[in-house]
C-alpha cells in the first residue's frame, strides 16, 4: 500500500472522524512529553464532563443534519430546559428532569410538525423556535441566574466514578451507545438516512417521510433539553446562554464527526469521536493555560475549515484548476516540442 | 402568434391570491398603528426617541441582512459580532480623524463579511455554518485584541453624530439613507437584479450566465458595510465599546427582513420592506414597553411573531 | 370483477388540465400497456393511481369497492407498487436496503436472513444474480438501478404493478430481463400497467392497450387485433407531418465543431459538426450521453475536455461565460430547475441575458429594459398582460418559449443548443416551439438538439446523429433514415462499442 492510497483511507469520510481523534490525543501526547502533567487522569476526567454536555447537544444537531435539515432551536431548549429543570426540580429532582426532558421533545416535536406539514424547511421555523425558546427563558428566569440550591444532586452528579467518567458523562456516553444502537441495527436508522440521502424517493417508496423528520427533530430536542438539565443541576444553577457557547461547538463536533450538511451520511459514532475532538482539544488548550478567547478562535478555525472542506464545490474548482493546468501544459508542449 | 388576452381561470385566481394577502398585510399594519396609538404615552417625545434608538441601530444591520437572505444564504448569525468589532475598530481609529476611520472601519467589516460571501459563494461553504465559525472567530479575535477591555475614543469629533436635523436623530437619518442607499442598488443596479436572480435559482442564473460566484460576495460586502454603519453610530452614542454592543443583533434583523416580506427562500425583498419590518418590530416593542410588559417578555413576543410570520407566509406560497 | 377501475378521473396543474374525464378498468392476469405522445397525461395518471397526486374529480375502485389513495403508503398497503420513471433509489443505503426501504412489514431489527434471503431471490428472478446484495446504490448505473427497483415490486407481493417508461435506459439485454420478469408476474396472476411510448414493445409483450391523447383516452384494444400504424393513428389523431413545420434548409458554413470531446464517466469520445441554418438532433436514450455533450458545450459542465470551435474561433469548455462569449446559447433540459426563474416575473425571464447591454455605469435602463420584454414577448407569441406574472403561473409550454425568447433579438447569430425541448409541455405549444425553432434556423442559426422523443427528431431534422453510451453511432441526413434505423443505433447498434 503506498503513502497516497494509505492517507486516503486515512481521510475517507467514514473513517475521519477517528483518524482526527487520535490526531488530537496524539498532540496532547506531544505536548505533555511524557510528564503526565496533562496526560493525566484529571484531564482525561475534564474532557469527559465536557463530552456529557458537548456530545447530547451535537448528537441532536447532527441527527437534524443527517436528514438534511439544521436544527437552530438547540441552544433554546438548552437554556430553556435547564431554567424548568432548576425552577421545578428543588425537592423532587427527577421530577425536574422529566419537565424539563418533556419541555425539549414538546418543542421539537411541534417545530417537526409546522415543518412538516407547511412544507417548511428548517431554517425558518427552528429560527422563530430559538427566538421563542430564548424568549420563554428570559421570562421564566426573570433574565438573571436562577440558582439550583440542591447540592446533593450537584455533587453527585459530578462526583467521579472510576476517576474518569461522573453519573452525566455515564449518562451521555449511555445514550450514544443506545443511538448508535437504533441507527445500525433498526430500520429507522436506515430511514434516517434515506430521508437525508434523497427525501423525494424515499417517499416515493413508500416511507413516510414526514414522520421521519417529526422523529428527529423531536429526538435533537429531547437531546438538548436532556443536555441543559444535567449541566445545570450539576452546575447548581442555570441561565440563557449564547450561541457560540453551544451551537459553534456543537456543529463543529458533528462535521468533524463525519456528518455532511447536506444530509445522507454519518453515524453517532462518529458524532462521538467528533465530540471528543474538541473536548480534548478544550480541556488540553485549559490545562495549559491558554486564555479562554483561543477557545472560541480554535472552534471558529476548526468549524471553517471543515466547512469549507465540506463544500460542494470545492472538488469542481480544484479538478477545474487541475485540467485547466493540463491543457495549459498541453498547449505549451504543442508550441514548442520537445 | 400572438395568444389570447383572456386570462385563464387560475390565473385570475391567483392575482385574488395575492390582493388577499396585501389586503391582510394592510389589515395587520392598521392594526399594530391602532394598538400603538391608543397606549398611552406612544406619542410623547421620549417614546419617539425610543421609537427612532430602536430602529436606527438594528435597522442597518437589517439592511445589510437583507442582501443575505436575498440572494438565497438565508442569513448570517455573525453580523451582530461584526457591529461590534466595527464599534471597536472606529473607536480605536478615530485618532486618525473622523472621516478616514468610518471609511476604515467600512472597508474593515466589508472585508470580514466578504470573506465569508467569498467561501460561501465560490465553494457554495453552507453559509448558516461560515457565519457560525466567523462569529466565534471575531469573538475570540477581538478578545485577543482587546483583551477584555472596554475602548474608548482615542480621538475626537465623535459629537458630529449627536443631535438632529429637522427634529429627526441624525441617527435615524442614516439609517434611512442606509435603507435609501440599498434599495437603489437593488432595484436600479445591474448587480441588485443579478442578486435578485441569483437568489431565486442559482442553477438558473449561472446557466443564463451570470457569476454568481462575484454577485453572492458582493452581497455579502454590502452587508459588511451596513454592519459598519451600526457599529460607527453605536460608538458615537455611547462613547465606548465592548463586543456585547451588537449581541443579538442578527435574530432582530432577521425578524425584521422575515416581517417586513422578503421570502427565507431568497429572490423577492427589498430594502423598503425590511424598513417597514424593522419599525413595526420596534413599534410592538416599545408598545409592550409602555404597557408594563417586561424585557422579557419582548423578546418572547417577538420570537412568536417570526414564527408566525415565517408559516403565513409560506402558507401563502403554497399551491 | 375487475381488480381495478377508474371513472372520469381529472387533473389540472395550474391552468393546464392534464387528464379529462378518464375511464378504464383492468382484469387480473392482464398486462396493459399506456401509450400516448409526449404531455399526453400518462405519468399524471399513472401518479394518481400509485397515491402521488391526489385528482381533481372522478372515483377509483379496487376489486369493485371504491377507494381513496392519498399517500405511496396507501398504494402500497392496496397492493399497487410503482416503478417510476425518476428513480426511487437512495444513493446512500445498499442495494439490500433500498429493496426493503419503506416497506411495512419489516420488522424493527432489520438485520435478518429472511430479509436478505427474500432479496437475493428477487434479484436472481429479474436476473441480477451477479449483483451483491451490499452494493451501495450509488455505485450503480441507471439500467442496474431500474432493476433493482422492479427487485422491490417483487417483494411486496403487490397485485397491481405500474411500471412508468422502464425501458427507456435499457440497454436490450436487460429490456430481455425484464419482459422475462414480467411473463412470471403475469403467470402468477399479477396486474401489469406498462407506460411507453415505444410501439414495439407493446405488441411484444402487452395483452391490452389504452391510448391517451391531450389528456384523455380515446381507445383501449386488444394488442391481437390492432396494428402499429392504426395505433399511431390513435395517438397522433392526425397525420405525423401537421405538427413539424416544412422548410427548405439554407446549410451554410460550419458552425460548430467538436473533436473529441469527452465528459467522464459519461461521453467517451464525441465528435460533431453542425451547419449554420440547420437542426442537428442528437438521438439517444436516457444515458446515452446525448444531454451531457450539450450542456458541456455550454459551459456548464466541469470535466469536460477537448476540442470545440464555435464560428471558426477556438471556445473554451467549462465555463458558461466562455461558451456565452463565443456566442453560443443553451436553452436546459430542467426547465424548473435550471431554465427558468419561476418565482421571478415573465419579463424578468426574458431580459436575464440582456442586463450588460442595458445598463451604463452599473445603473439599469429600466424603461428600455421592460420594451425590450415586450418585444421579446410579442416574438415569442406571449401576451403582454402575462409579462408581469410570476413564471410559475405559467404553462409549461410558455415557460418553455420564455426560455427561448431570452435568447432572441441579438445582433449576430450564433449556435442555439437545446435539450428536450418539448419535455413537459403540452402538444399545442409544442407546434409552436417547433415553429421557433425554424425561426431562429433561418436566420442563420446553427441550431443543435438533443432529444429521446424519436418523432421529435425525425420531424425536425435536417441532419441526425445518433448516439448510444457516450459515442457516435451514425449521421444521416434529411430522408436518409427511418425510425426503426434510428432506434437500432440507440439501443444496440451494429458496430459493437
């Protein structure tokens, strides 16, 4: 096998997502040098608590992606769902959880409905969504911090478990295995795909698109609410977020994970390593020491590049240029022969 | 070979189409103006200052993001960012002298912005996710720069934007320059038709020969530029910056674009109609200000109403 | 009983009525086939029948008990399934998966034997024993795709099967495949509805045939007891020659020039040369290439290589700006998609390629733009009271002619390309576009078209070429060839390729 067709099973798209993964380790490695000062397990525990809360969010994002849709309302029911869950959930916990769980898969589920049955696309109807969302929190939060004064729930939450995963990062690393579960081995994974792969002849098959999209859109809710629960129970406290604090990370963990916007292909497994990416990546830039702005400049680098790599018309410019060259060639071969 | 002049039934009937849907247009308007007039204090001088703060500022953002939607990218969530680093950069450049450092600043924001109209137009970059990765960029760029630090003016002149000219904002004067300025490059220019073509089927307009490619990055330039404009008022008015200025500016544009007419899908829209969009957006605003209704509860409304306004219109579009 | 009977079924698009007042009812065991020109209403009814449109009026019984089909899933619950003519195949799952893809029996876990032995036997019965059940779809060609999806009739037991212009991308050996596969569905008691528009294949393989005309269907006959041309009779309801106009032809110069021209995977090796004054059509299948070699020319496609002059000048492919430079002028084959800007107003349509030579220092003229539309319009036979409605209030056919005036009222004339011109438009705007195009022949127009309608070619022609998996076959010139030559080069031509 050479180097070239060696690299291109490296980069191809099923399999890139792992390759960067390990690429990321690989650098943390690098830049530990063997001290096992960030290469540690305090580290490796860091990462995950940013995985339980990154990952739930971009498995929804992603699922929306897959059938060629975007889901903009995720960081609106994040918010949204975290306020619910604090506000309901002082005494009862799990009863927290469930509104605020219930809050996600009402929003997603209604948005998958307009969608669906105006024949909208995503954009608009999860725009008029986030704005909504963002809306019902300010009011239900009185726009400040509204604090979650259960700290055994907290703490337990967060308290470590085999000094690598906590209950939330257990949680979440639970629900992609059950995703990854229903999308390989159930045919409503193979809807999935079908849908974002051609929507028109999947229809015309026989399958019954519009429940497709209800269904995934109505999981990506559920997934963001779920997100937003356990981050502000473990947080002791929740308040609205911004945009570039979920939903930039979010969709850079899914196109690295392999997931194409226009819809068709990727897999929560490769969501995950996605995921995992950028968390390595955050938690290593932390441990070093690195001023929180590099964050958003790393994510934004990342998400630019990948979207870029992504574009459809990348690969016509560049054969463009390539034969553009050759005929140049061929034109100054036939001036002047050799 | 000439055909008939008589019109075909359906035909007719979707000419009625249409005059229902301006007759509701007309009916909805009538009625925000009777909700506004009857709240009491809507007419006093410091609600029609409120009234003008709230348009003038966001409205160019608006304009700027019309040209987006128009040519079929939807919308971009960076525009709000790039306010605000304008803000900053004026600020910082003012010691250059007022006029030198507003053209810096537009030629600054039409970079950042163009770029991006660059991506998404060469390479057809999903522009949802360019303006996400550039809005992340200018944050974490501009926290670099500033490192944290609210700027000041580091130079003089900037009383040049305070006051008014016949009792309206100078402010508000160029916004309504700005909407002027846009409109007559949409519907005089060469460029403004192509965008509008480009908008409504860019398989078609490349096939009919036009570079689609330059027209999607122009657009995205004139964006730029009317996010600069905004960005050098809110300087003037407030003295400093910081890049929490322009946050949230993108969704009330966008409501504003998406109220005002202009299709999500791109190919229709005017600067005009994002004007009318922009002030009843504030006008409901500031009506549930007087009302007692809370900040919150704002911003609520007025996610609702895009909602809304985003399905009549579809529904309207369907056959 | 019949197991199938429709009354006075209606359907309008817009201002178009697509299929008046249709009637007919279908036997079990029977093959029926459904023949009528181009626009004469036969996907349209066929999509009704499969639960893809909803009609405007009139009732469907299944088995005597009237029912409604309002969704694909409806048909398919009925036993009705349909192979249509876009392909319902996605790229992206396996061949496996996309023969079971929106089917309701299957159980949740999907991963099973019985599914996979099911499959295997219904490509081995259509003949695709060679192909593996894990292929992704993409992979495959248009002719292998085709099959696949009558691989998926086959496993929903379905009683009633349409199957919409199946041949058209066939080559012959699996057109074989597919009447061998339609004797065995018959043999075991199924309903088959064959749509085609070519002749041979019904009386090879049909009991019954039903024709319609403009919409509605004016005979239905036993394939024994009528012959091809009484059945042309019917199709046609006139004489072939009222709908092509007659001409002298004026050749003049060459125009274009193509030397070997090559656009992968498709147009291996293409070479043409076109006259001033003259329609060249290119004849061939779906696949055959016919439209990829003009939209290359065109600019508009980015791998194409090779040799092209355009007026004695040198052109460069692959970009449109090029091909519009060097004069030449491309009317799209996906009217909606790429021809027209449907949300835009008819008189924007018209002047789209006329915006430099009307605007000074970047300011548009608007007012001598919009005469410029009126002229335009009045050329092309539209009226002016439509210039300021959205193309999509538009027939099909006016779309079309907005399409070819946009090219009309330049200074010099150059070459005209066209692929399926009349696709989608109904037969009284056909004559007309017809008319055009003659039009812009006598001024001195090299006109090019690409067509899978062979009584559109051999009406319109002055020089033929066929085409058959991306190369040329043959040219002939006015009278020199008949449709049964012609089809022959398409489908399985003498020289082997």
């Amino acid at each position: 096998m050479t180097i070239k067709t060696a690299i291109g099973a490296l980069v191809d798209a099923k399999v890139r997502p792992f390759t960067i993964v390990f690429g990321a380790v690989a650098v943390l490695g690098l830049i530990d040098g063997g001290s096992g000062y960030f290469f540690s397990l305090g580290t490796l525990f860091s990462v995950m608590q940013l995985f339980a809360t990154l990952g739930l969010v971009a498995l929804g994002l992603g699922l929306s992606m897959l059938v060629r849709e975007f889901d903009l309302s995720v960081a609106g029911i994040f918010s949204l769902a975290g306020c619910i869950a604090v506000i309901t959930g002082v005494t009862h916990p799990w009863l927290g959880a469930v509104l605020g769980v219930a809050a996600g898969v009402a929003s997603g589920f209604l948005q998958g409905v307009i969608m669906t049955r105006l024949g909208l696309s995503s954009v608009g109807v999860t725009l008029g969504g986030l704005l909504t969302l963002q809306g019902l929190t300010y009011v239900l939060s009185g726009n400040q911090t509204v604090s979650y004064p259960n700290m055994a729930v907290a703490l337990g939450l967060n308290a470590p478990l085999a000094h690598l995963f906590s209950i939330r990062s257990a949680v979440a690393l639970a629900v992609f295995a059950l995703a990854a579960l229903v999308m390989a081995f159930t045919h409503l994974g193979r809807d999935v795909i079908a849908t974002g792969s051609d929507r028109r002849a999947s229809r015309t098959a026989g399958l019954n698109t519009d429940r497709v999209l209800i269904a995934v859109f109505t999981a990506s809710g559920a997934l963001s609410a779920l997100a937003g629960v356990l981050l502000s129970y473990s947080l002791g406290a929740a308040s609205p977020v911004g945009l570039s604090d979920v939903l930039a990370p979010a969709a850079a963990a899914a196109i690295i994970g392999g997931v194409s916007v226009v819809g068709g292909r990727g897999n929560p497994a490769g969501i995950a390593a996605g995921v995992l990416t950028l968390c390595i990546l955050r938690s290593g830039l932390s441990a070093i020491g690195v001023p929180p702005y590099v964050h958003d400049l790393v994510t934004g680098g990342i998400l630019l590049c990948i979207a870029v790599l992504d574009a459809p018309e990348l690969a016509r410019h560049i054969t463009a240029w390539r034969l553009n060259r050759a005929e140049r060639r061929a034109r100054a071969l036939a001036k002047n022969p050799i | 070979m000439t055909e008939i002049a008589l019109r075909t039934r359906f035909e007719q009937h979707r000419a009625r189409m249409r005059h229902v849907a301006l007759w509701i247009r007309l009916a909805a308007a009538a009625a925000i103006a009777a909700f506004a007039l009857t709240t009491p204090g809507f007419l006093t001088p410091l609600s029609l200052n409120a009234l003008f703060t709230a348009i003038s500022f966001v409205g160019c953002v608006a304009v700027g993001m019309t040209f987006i939607t128009l040519t079929g990218n939807i919308m971009s969530l960076a525009l709000g960012a790039t306010v605000s680093a304008s803000a900053l950069a004026f600020l910082a450049m003012l010691s250059f002298g007022i006029l030198p450092a507003f053209l810096l600043t537009v030629l600054f924001a039409a970079i950042i912005t163009g770029l991006q109209g660059f991506l998404v137009g060469h390479f057809r970059a999903n522009p949802i996710l360019v303006s996400i990765a550039a809005l992340s960029l200018l944050l974490g760029g501009a926290a670099f720069v500033t490192g944290g630090h609210r700027i000041y003016p580091a130079g003089e002149g900037l009383a040049i934007f305070k006051g008014r000219i016949l009792g309206i904002p100078k402010e508000a004067l160029c916004f309504f320059a700005t909407v002027l300025a846009g409109q007559l490059i949409l519907s005089w220019t060469r460029v403004g038709r192509m965008m509008s073509m480009v908008g409504s089927n860019v398989r078609a307009a490349t096939a009919a020969g036009i570079d689609a490619a330059a027209v999607i990055t122009m657009a995205y330039v004139i964006a730029g530029a009317c996010a600069a404009v905004s960005g050098v008022l809110l300087a003037a008015r407030y003295g400093s910056g910081d890049m929490e200025i322009g946050a949230g500016y993108d969704y009330t544009a966008i409501a504003a674009v998406l109220v005002g007419g202009t299709g999500i899908t791109g190919g229709s829209g005017s600067t005009l109609r994002t004007l009318v969009g922009t002030i009843v957006i504030a006008i409901i605003e500031v009506v549930l200000l007087l009302r007692g209704f809370s900040e919150q509860l704002q911003y609520l409304i007025t996610g609702l109403i895009v909602l809304v306004v985003i399905m009549l219109h579809a529904a309207g579009e369907k056959r | 009983m019949p197991v199938l009977s429709i009354e006075g079924v209606t359907k309008r698009f817009g201002p178009n009525t697509v299929l008046k007042n249709v009637s007919l009812s279908l036997e079990a065991g029977e093959v029926r086939a459904i023949c009528g020109e181009n626009g004469a209403g036969k996907s349209t009814l066929v999509k009704i029948l499969t639960g893809l449109y909803a009609p405007d009026g009139g009732s469907i019984a299944l088995d005597g008990n009237p029912v409604e089909i309002t969704s694909p899933q409806q048909a398919q619950e009925r036993g009705i399934a349909l192979v249509a003519q876009e392909l319902s195949l996605a790229p992206a799952l396996s061949v496996l998966d996309n023969i079971w893809l929106g089917n309701r029996e299957v159980p949740l876990f999907h991963r099973r034997n019985s599914l996979r032995t099911r499959a295997r036997a219904a490509l081995d019965q259509i003949g695709l024993s060679d192909l593996a059940l894990d292929t992704p779809a993409s992979a495959l060609n248009i002719g292998r795709r085709q099959l696949v999806e009558i691989a998926r009739m086959l496993t929903r037991d379905a009683r009633i099967l349409f199957l919409d212009e199946p041949t058209a991308t066939l080559s012959d050996v699996e057109i074989e495949r597919i009447f061998s596969a339609l004797q065995a569905l018959k043999a075991a008691g199924k309903t088959v509805v064959y749509i085609t528009h070519r002749l041979g294949e019904v009386f090879e393989v049909c009991d019954t045939v039903s024709v319609l005309r403009n919409g509605e269907l004016v005979g239905t006959r036993r394939t024994a007891e009528i012959d091809r041309r009484q059945l042309m009779g019917l199709m046609l309801g006139r004489s072939a020659g009222e709908m092509y106009p007659s001409w002298q032809s004026r050749p003049g110069a060459a125009a274009l020039t193509v030397k070997n021209l090559q656009v992968p995977p498709v147009v291996r090796d293409f070479s043409l040369v076109a006259e001033r004054g003259t329609v060249t059509c290119i004849a061939g299948q779906i696949g055959s290439g016919a439209i990829t070699v003009l939209r290359a020319l065109a600019g508009l496609s980015a791998v194409a290589t090779g040799a092209v002059e355009v007026l004695g000048r040198p052109m460069r492919l692959r970009s449109v700006l090029a091909a519009q430079s060097a004069r030449v002028q491309f009317i799209s084959e996906d009217r909606a998609g790429e021809g027209v800007f449907l949300r835009l107003s008819a008189q924007r349509n018209l002047v789209a390629t006329k915006l430099r030579q009307h605007t000074k220092w970047g300011v548009l003229a608007r007012a001598k733009l919009r005469d410029t539309a009126v002229k335009l319009a009045s050329a092309v036979g539209i009226d002016r009271a439509r210039l300021r409605s959205p193309a999509d209030d538009l027939s099909g056919g006016n779309q079309q002619k907005l399409a070819f005036g946009r090219w009309l009222g330049g200074d010099e004339p150059g070459v005209l390309l066209m692929n399926e011109p009349t696709r989608g438009v109904d037969v009284g705007a056909r004559a007309e576009i017809y008319r055009l195009i003659r039009e812009f022949c006598d001024r001195g127009y090299c006109v090019v078209m690409a067509s899978s309608d062979l009584e559109e070619v051999l009406g319109m022609a002055d020089v033929v070429v066929t085409m058959y998996r991306g190369a040329q076959v043959g040219r002939y010139g006015r009278g020199e060839v008949d449709m049964h030559q012609v089809l022959a080069d398409i489908t399985h031509p003498a020289a082997a390729a």
